[in-house]
C-alpha cells in the first residue's frame, strides 16, 4: 500500500480512484440509495460512500492526516491561538477529531453528522471508544442549540455535490452567532463550477462583513476557505 502513498505523506490519486476495490472489506451497508463500506489493508483503514472514498486513517497513528486539504487546514490551525472549544460539522472517519485531540488535548471537540451508520462505523472501526462527543444531529439543530465555539470546521461533503444550505444566507447567520468574538470557521469547500465559490465568498463577505482567506488545495477541486467574526 506504500505505493498508493505521495512524498508528502498523503494518500495518492491513484488510492483515491482505487480504493473501492483495494485492501478487504470489514463493513458493508446500504440503505436507500446510500451504501457505506469499510476496507482496509495492513496500514491504512478506510470509509467509503457509494464507492467515493470519504476518509482514510492509518490504522497505528489515526492522527496523522493523510488528505492533502486536511494537512493544508492543519498548515492553516497553527497559525492560530489554540482552541478551547471545537464543533466539526461532518465526521467520516473521525481523522479531523483524532488529529484534534493529539495536537490540543485540552480541548473540547463535538463532532456531529446526520447519518447514525456513519457514527456506528466510526466508534467500531475508527475510535474504540463508544463514549466519546460525537453527535447523531442535523446541522441545523447543532446550530440552534445556543452553545458557542472558538472553532467551527465544516467538510460535510459526500459525494461532488454541495449541500444546499450552502448556498442560503441563514446558515451563515446561525455559523456567526455560534462564534465567539474572534473565533474561525475553516469549510472544506469542494467547487464544481467557479460561481458556487464565488457565491460562498459572497454569502460569507455578507453575513461576516469580511472577505474570507481562500486557498485551492493543488491538483484538487477542494478550496480551503477561513473567515473570523
């Protein structure tokens, strides 16, 4: 599987177009038209939606972040006061959370998707630990719920197309009230066409009266995007 590994430490490519048909399968599942499977060879672990590989982990060190926009945020988080207090919005394999809880182990972090059997896969393949903060929610009852955070990371894409509620101008209202003065939302932002950026920078400049800080991951449609309230 060290071939299917970049220079960087990232998975490759051709892992990601591979990787419904790599290693062996521990988990299978389909419901409706969604179907979740969980493969992994002797190094790596990893999640899959319909066949689209959603989060990889190295089985010895799941803190290692092995996507190249998860190591861009990383770049990015340090730049910042550490926080004391994280919401993640989207869990996968939980390799956002695990990398969290290593580099901060001071800090709080709450961990929430709407699929329970993506949680279910998450606490009996990825964590081991069937008391952790991960939350089975849609996104906009964790945004009602009047807690505050001094992180907000949201990376809620499936497949290739992006929420709806992207797009409308009260989810950005309720993501700022969920702030703290000078806290950060970072969004993995998957672009398929130009104007869906152009209309997230839009969104986020009205509702956060600032322009956000907008990186494109190379050789990936993924862009970085930060802004502060």
């Amino acid at each position: 599987m060290m071939n299917f590994m970049t220079a960087e430490g990232t998975v490759a490519n051709q892992f990601v177009k591979q990787s419904h048909e790599l290693g062996h399968l521990l988990y299978w599942h389909k419901h409706g038209s969604v179907s979740i499977q969980i493969r992994q060879d002797k190094t790596l672990r990893w999640l899959l939606i319909n066949d689209t590989l959603q989060s990889v982990v190295e089985r010895n060190h799941p803190e290692n972040l092995l996507f190249p926009h998860l190591q861009q945020l990383a770049r990015l988080w340090h730049l910042y006061t550490p926080p004391n207090k994280v919401l993640e919005l989207g869990l996968g394999a939980g390799a956002i959370r695990d990398y969290l809880h290593t580099t901060y182990p001071e800090c709080d972090v709450l961990s929430v998707d709407n699929n329970p059997d993506i949680i279910r896969c998450y606490k009996r393949y990825f964590s081991g630990d069937h008391t952790c903060a991960v939350a089975c929610m849609d996104v906009d009852d964790v945004l009602t719920n009047n807690n505050q955070y001094d992180w907000i990371i949201l990376d809620l894409f499936s497949e290739f197309d992006a929420p709806l509620f992207l797009f409308q101008h009260q989810f950005y209202q309720q993501l700022r009230a969920c702030l703290r003065p000078g806290g950060k939302l970072f969004i993995n932002f998957l672009a398929e066409h130009e104007s869906q950026l152009k209309q997230v920078t839009h969104l986020l400049i009205t509702n956060f009266g600032k322009k956000p800080h907008i990186e494109q991951v190379p050789l990936y449609a993924n862009h970085i995007i930060v802004v502060s309230r």
